[in-house]
C-alpha cells in the first residue's frame, strides 16, 4: 500500500467535505438575502459586512444551545435519523465530478507518487446508481425522525414525505434511464464526456427528460412547491418539529447540500457538466480550472432556481403533488425512455 497516495486522498476528502460545508451554509445565506430582495426587505446584514458571518453566528448558536429531549421519544433513533439524512448527503458528493484532471507540478508528483489530481472523490463505473442509491436512504432518516418523535405531527410530516420521495423517485429514476441510454454509461465522467459535442438539453430525449427530472427535483428535495412534508400552515414544520440545537442543524444543512447536489446532477447530465464550450482552450493546461468555473456558474444557476421557485410558487395540495408524480411524470418518463431508445437507434449510438 502506498501511503503517500492513501494520505493525498484523504487530504483531498478533508478539503471537499470542508468546501462543501462551507458553500452550504453560504447556500443559507443565499437563501435568506434572496428572499429578502423578493419580499422588498434587507435580510440577515447585521454579522459582519453585508451580513457575510451569519452562517458562523448561526453555527456557533446551534452548536451552544441546550439539547433537550421531548418526552416519551425513542432517545436512539431520535438521535440515530439526522445521522443518516446527512450522513447520506455527504455520501452522495463522493462521486460527482466537479471537473477535469489537472496535471500537477512535477515538484509535487515527485514526492507523492501522483501525477494528476481528478476533482473528484470517487469515478465508479455505477457513478449514478450510487447516487440514487445513497440519496434514496435519506428517507430512513426522515420517517424515524417522524416516528421517534412521539409527535403526531412530526409522523404526518414523515409519512408525507416518505410517500413523497418514493412516488418522485421512479420519474427521477426514468428520466435519467434515458440519459443512461444516450449515453450508453452509468460513469458521470462518461456522461459528461458524451456532452462534447452537443448537450443532452438538446435532444429530443434529453429535452423531455430534463422537465421530468427538474419537477421529480423540487420533490425529492421537499422543497415549494412540494413541501408538504414540512408545512408550516398545517404541520409546524413536519418531520423535524421536535428537533432543536444541533440535531435539526444536521437536517438543515442536509437539505441544503442535498439542493446543492441536484444542482450538480442536472448540470452533468443535461447541461455539459464541466466542458469547456467552443472548443475554448483545446489542449491548454488551464482548460480544467475553467471547466470547473464553468460547471460552478451551472450549478449556481440552479441553486438560485431552488431559492426563486420557494419564494414564488403556492404550495401544492397534497393530492395535487401525487396526481402529478404518478398521472403526468411516470407515464411521460416512459413515453420518454422509448423515445431515447429510438432515437439511439436512429443516431447510431
């Protein structure tokens, strides 16, 4: 075993993990100025200048709370389900791919043993089952939260959002079947790469998918106007009424990566992922660093998309939300997977 590769990785996981908590907890702030300039107030702009230290106020409140436990919960899973829920949303970074390969200096392969550094944890062969199939224990999470609660409420909101996230997954599974088809790889890299020439957006197959995956979206990340799981009106706040301090910490900043995550999803799979357009920079050794500036403008486009759509669009009824999943979405996410299969057909693929 090398150990000089094995440190390089975990180095390499230590300072993701930590961009990626911090873009979340910016991602809050986002949220909360951006909803403030539609509602034609100011927002958090008191922690510092242009309120930037409002993520760090509100982590150092919620690491010095006072954990309290209501009475009669099952103390193990009320503890065990913000676990899993970001537990799983940590997991699923492992595998997107945020870039290129980047040669490194000949200084630093030397000592390490490693000639490139890929921006990217992880590239299984499954890259997108891997995924879907992290993403999809985060259900666990929530239905013990509601159930170990010893809530009614909190067990309404968790059984919502688990019927929920079940009905959305098979529309979310079935758009990106058709990509898998146009593609002819599970391999996110692959994906990408098949992205070159032409973006999936483009295609007939992929044009449709796109509407399916981006509605299949809003619901698998319980946000407006899906969030029935968590609505205020009728629910507190659903499953995690009951939490406090750092435990709804934990299914806060879940939520938001888990948002942040979607984003990097439609972005490598409909929008050219990290490809530099126009063929800018062929062959230059900075094509990977602007590949990653223009996967992160991708990505932030569609992040504000989750912050504008929240502060825009009525809730759904509860009915409205699964006439939609199982009515509209499936039987369009399988009217398009065989439109994929002719039209990899007709190209050739």
């Amino acid at each position: 075993m090398d150990w000089n590769q094995v440190l390089f990785w975990l180095l390499k996981s230590v300072v993701f993990f930590v961009i990626f908590i911090t873009a979340c907890a910016y991602y809050t702030l986002a949220e909360r100025r951006v909803a403030g300039f539609i509602q034609d107030r100011k927002g958090p702009n008191r922690a510092g200048p242009f309120g930037i230290f409002q993520p760090l106020a509100d982590g150092i409140k919620f690491l010095t709370k006072e954990e309290i436990f209501p009475k009669n919960v099952n103390k193990v899973m009320y503890l065990v389900a913000p676990a899993i829920s970001m537990t799983c949303a940590i997991l699923a970074w492992a595998v997107i791919p945020l870039g290129g390969r980047i040669d490194l200096p000949n200084w630093i392969s030397s000592k390490i043993g490693i000639g490139s550094l890929d921006l990217q944890i992880a590239n299984p062969d499954t890259g997108i089952l891997f995924l879907f199939a992290i993403s999809s224990l985060s259900v666990y999470g929530i239905i013990l939260a509601g159930w170990a609660s010893n809530n009614k409420y909190s067990l309404i909101g968790g059984i919502r959002s688990t019927a929920q996230m079940i009905s959305y997954e098979l529309p979310l599974g079935l758009s990106v079947a058709s990509i898998v088809i146009l593609t002819g790889s599970l391999r996110l890299t692959d994906i990408n790469d098949s992205q070159i020439g032409l973006w999936n957006f483009f295609k007939l197959p992929g044009f449709i998918a796109f509407f399916v995956f981006v509605v299949a979206m809003f619901a698998e990340t319980n946000r407006l106007p899906f969030d029935l799981a968590e609505a205020e009106s009728e629910l507190v706040v659903g499953f995690h009424t009951e939490y406090g301090a750092f435990k709804f910490a934990l299914f806060f900043i879940a939520e938001y990566m888990n948002m942040i995550t979607m984003s990097c999803v439609v972005t490598l799979l409909f929008f050219g992922g990290y490809n530099v357009p126009f063929g800018i920079l062929e062959g230059s050794p900075y094509r990977p660093l602007f590949g990653l500036g223009f996967f992160a403008i991708k990505v932030l486009f569609f992040a504000f998309a989750f912050l504008w759509v929240r502060w825009t669009l009525p809730r759904f009824r509860y009915d409205q939300l699964m006439s939609i999943g199982w009515k509209k979405m499936i039987p369009w996410a399988v009217f398009n997977i065989v439109v994929a299969s002719i039209y990899s057909q007709w190209q050739g693929f």
